[in-house]
C-alpha cells in the first residue's frame, strides 16, 4: 500500500503536538533574530572602542553612532536571555511533541487490539513491533525534525541578514553552501535504502522470537535450536549493520558541513581583502553570522539527518493509519488530552464495572452455512467449497481434526471473523457479528490457552460479568468444570490469589477454571476451541459428559483435535 507520510500527518501527530511543534518552528526563527541582534552588538562594541563603521550596510544602518556602556551590557544581557530562552522553547516544544506522538500512537494500537472489528486480525508480533520500535522510532522522526527545521528556518532569516551587510560576500556564501546541500542530499539518498531495511528486520525478528517461544519444546525435541538460531541471529546482524551503515552515513551530513565550511571561509576572507576590502567591523560582523550560519545548518544537517535514518518508521505508521476511519483515531485518541507535565500519577477506571445487562433471548441460536466458499488467496485452492451445514438451536456441533486440516477456519467462517468468498453464514436468524454483539452477555468462550488475571479466583470468575452471580452459581459452575472440591480446599476459597496468567495453578486448574467462567455466563452459545488441550483423560470424560447435560438450553461448538473430546455432539465434522 502506497501511504505518503503527508497523507496521514494529521492521524499522525494530532492538534496538540502540531501545536508544539509550530512553537519549537516559531522559537527556532526567534532564535536567529537573537543571533542578528549578537551581530549587532558586536558592530556596536567595535564602534565603542574606536573601529569606525565606514559604511552603513542593511539592518546596520539603523545602529546609533554613540551607546552607552550601561546600554551595551543592558543588550547583552537581553540577548542572553532571549537566547536561553528560545533554545529551550526548541527542545522542550520537540520533546513535549515527541511523547505527545508516542502516547497517541500507543492508544491507537492499543484501541486497534481491543476493539477491532471481528473479521480485522491483531497479530500480537506486529502490536510488538509496533509499539517497541515503529511508533518510538516516528515520535523519534518527528523529535528530529522539530529540532532541525527550526535550525533551517533560523538558517534563512541568518542568510537574508548577510544579504544586507555584504551582498558579494553572502552570494559567494550562498553558491558554497549550494553544493553543501547537493552532497548532503546524496548523502540522504544513500541513507534511504539501509534504513528502510531496519524495520523489516526487527519485525522479522520480532515475529520469529513468538513463533520459538509457542513451539520451544517441538524446537527442542525436533533438535532444530540451531536452525532457529541461525534466523533469529540473521534478523539480529543485518538489524544491526543496516543501522550502523545509515548512522555513519548521517553523522558524515554533520561532518562534510563543518569541515568544508571552514575551507569556505578562507576563501571568503580572502576575497574580502583581497578585492572587495571590507570595512574591519562589518567584516567581523559578517563572519559572526557567516559562522553562526554554517554551525546552524551542520546541527540542522544531523537532526534532519536522524531523520531520515528515521523516516522509514514514520512511512510504516502512516500505512498503519490509514486503514483506520478519522472518527476511530478521534475515538482512540481522544485520551491524549490527558497528558500533564505535573500532577498526580493517571488512574483511569472503566465507565463501570459491569456492563448493562442485555435481555436474554428465549432460544440458543440455530447455524446455518449455505453454499460456503472460502479461500486466503484469490487464486489458491479453496479451503472450503459449496459447503452446507446445519446445526439445530441448542445441539452441539463437533469440529474434529488433525492441525492444519480446517478446524480454526471453519469456527472463524461460522463466527463471521472470516467472510466468505461466496455462500451465506446466519446466527440465530441473522448475522454472526450481529448475534454476537447483541448476545454477548449469553456467550461462553474457552481457548486452548486460558485467560486469566491477576487477583482472586472470584475475580477472574467475574472478569466480563453484567451481573452479580450468587453462591449456588458459582457452586453450579465450578462443579460443571470439575473444580469445585479443589476451589474448596484452597485457602481462602474464592479470594484464593493468584498472578497473572494464573501462576499458582496448573495448567489443567487455569483451563478448568476459564470453563467455570463461561458456564457462569449460563451460555447460550458456547464455544469452546480446543478446550480439553491440557486435561488429562478422567477429567476431560467428566467435563465432557457434564457439559451434555446442556443441550436443548446451549447451543455449543466444540473444536478439538480428541475425538474423545467430541463424544456427545449432535453433529460432527471430520476435517
């Protein structure tokens, strides 16, 4: 997808940090008129202590011809000041802008993984990769571009003002510094192709380090350490030389600057001896500003420099953003004017801790697929073609079969997260998506890896809850999940602590205990996708022969690469 990181500037950075960014530009051009005025005093000192202003060049010809002592100090003074000041206003202005950046870019992911659409994929590898370098890395371009156009800006109100002390002089200066920019411009598009490599790498490397931690047993026992490895160190090396290569290249924009500037300015003096002998005090006033001028445009030449080492980033995130409507980013974002730079730390709560109860509907929901084709791409083979199924209100369906074979797309066609190429899916009478919004207090859903977090088991039995639930349901759904007597010997019972992910439980306790939380919902659809994954055999058989007990009342999908597991469905598929 082609996206300009122009296009998508205004998602990008939002009101507040644009607002920033155009006082550091502001301070930046204020912070060049410090400098005019500096040239000034100098002009004004020499004349103090006998150098005669011959002639009266530009904005010189406004300086007065006797000035105090007292006045001279008073002005020096002023230019300090207004010095500090301004070069704080840049950097504080780029910094604020920075965070500002980064903070609206992380609500956005963080919006875009909470709130997607159903049929929208959130890979956590690319949430990884965009939150620990994509989006530091763009607040990081933008840093370096409130720092280095101010310079730029600040560069141009210099270069008019050598203008009006010598106009030879600053035309000389300004055919040098012509072929300065033409070298640094080749410099940058040498930059390009190394740093828009440094990004892939990372997500290369990112994507591959979840694919290793998922699989590390099958990694260890098929002996392919080495293998993994020698990717993993790939992604790690060519990272680290793209990054080197398009660093040395940007610090050689500050030191080409610096280093024929000098050679400039010897020819400079000469000609100004030599054939247009300069007045000495605005000769000195001149080579000042010439050398302010050649020190700014070399600091501007590293921040932009950064920049462009950076850019690739920046691009990534306007792609990123551009497949989000405006009222979603204002959604997602609209908590960036919460920012303070003093204050208490930020506590936000949810509007409330539960949700408004919806009304529960009289029936479970009968599926229908109806002439279903599907295929990931648009020439491949389809996974699945013309394919009809029915599933009666309150019957279990069972999706058995080997990994690989179909199971996760089939129970994604039939929850409406995958569309159709062709065919139909209906829920209950109609949509899947809109069933499941309009239901979703009434649907249950267990994974092969439980949710869980940390607090009390009564925590995590409420986690999603619309309602209080009384002691006999908790009861009911405990011993549905064959954890009951289990949750009864613990200390403390329900307020039993436990950490995130579960820690202090098995991993047969974690998955039972994510079933008990469904079961309480009293589902009318209920979902459960490779359930019985870390079982063993006794409590998978009573789970599964307790959870017969539901139909008529629950209508139920069961994904599951045990046959065993699938001994009481209504109807069953064998992918």
């Amino acid at each position: 997808m082609h996206t300009t990181i122009r296009s998508q500037l205004g998602p990008m950075v939002g009101r507040k940090s644009a607002t920033w960014l155009l006082l550091s530009a502001l301070a930046g051009l204020g912070l060049a008129v410090v400098e005019v005025q500096l040239s000034v005093f100098i002009q004004l000192f020499l004349h103090s202590i006998g150098i005669p202003i011959q002639v009266d060049p530009g904005v010189f010809s406004l300086l007065p011809r006797s000035t105090s002592l007292n006045g001279l100090l008073g002005l020096l003074v002023a230019i300090g000041v207004g010095r500090a000041t301004f070069q704080l206003l840049v950097s504080q202005s780029a910094s604020i802008a920075q965070e500002s950046i980064s903070a609206r870019l992380r609500l956005i992911a963080l919006h875009d993984l909470l709130y997607s659409p159903h049929n929208r994929y959130v890979s956590a590898a690319a949430t990884h990769t965009r939150l620990g370098e994509i989006f530091p890395r763009t607040s990081q371009f933008f840093y370096h571009l409130a720092q280095g156009i101010p310079l730029l800006l600040g560069a141009g109100v210099i270069t008019l003002t050598l203008f009006t002390v010598s106009f030879y002089s600053a035309c000389l200066s300004v055919a040098g510094l012509f072929f300065l920019a033409g070298l640094l411009w080749i410099l940058n598009s040498h930059i390009r192709p190394y740093a828009n490599r440094v990004p892939q790498e990372q997500e290369g490397l990112l994507t591959g380090v979840e694919r290793v931690a998922r699989n590390w047993l099958l990694v260890r026992i098929l002996r392919t350490q080495n293998r993994e490895f020698a990717q993993l160190s790939n992604n790690i090396l060519n990272y680290a030389s793209h990054a080197i290569r398009a660093q040395i290249l940007a610090a050689s924009g500050v030191f080409i600057p610096q280093m024929l500037g000098v050679c400039l300015l010897v020819g400079i003096l000469l000609v100004n001896l030599t054939v247009l002998h300069t007045p000495a005090a605005q000769l000195v006033a001149f080579l000042y500003l010439f050398l302010r001028l050649v020190q700014t445009l070399s600091q501007s030449a590293a921040f932009l420099g950064v920049a462009a080492v950076l850019r690739p980033n920046a691009r990534l995130t306007a792609q990123y953003l551009a497949t989000f409507s405006g009222e979603t980013i204002q959604r997602a974002t609209r908590l960036t004017g919460e920012i303070r730079a003093v204050g208490g730390k930020h506590i936000l709560t949810s509007s409330a801790d539960m949700c408004t109860p919806q009304a529960r509907p009289h029936t479970p929901p009968a599926i229908d697929l109806h002439d279903l084709t599907f295929r990931y791409q648009a020439n491949g083979n389809p996974i699945f073609q013309a394919f009809q199924l029915h599933v009666p209100a309150g019957q279990q369906l069972g999706i058995v079969g080997e990994s690989g074979k179909g199971k996760s797309t089939l129970l994604a066609l039939i929850l409406g997260i995958l569309p159709p190429e062709t065919g139909s899916v209906t829920m209950g009478g109609g949509s899947a998506e809109t069933y499941l919004h309009t239901y979703t207090d009434f649907v249950g859903f267990v994974g092969a890896e439980p949710f869980l977090i940390a607090g009390t088991i009564a925590d995590n039995l409420n986690y999603g809850a619309s309602r209080a639930y009384t002691p006999d349901e908790y009861r009911d759904a405990l011993h549905r999940a064959s954890l009951l007597s289990l949750i009864e010997n613990l200390p403390k019972g329900l307020e039993y602590v436990i950490q995130e992910n579960g820690e202090g439980l098995s991993a047969g306790q974690k998955q039972r205990l994510a079933l008990a939380r469904a079961l309480l919902r009293q589902p009318l659809l209920l979902i459960l996708d490779e359930f019985t994954a870390n079982l063993d055999a006794t409590t998978e058989r009573e789970i599964v022969t307790s959870l017969a007990t539901l139909k008529g009342s629950c209508t139920m999908l069961l994904v599951s690469h045990r046959p065993e597991a699938l001994a009481y469905t209504d109807v069953r598929i064998e992918l």
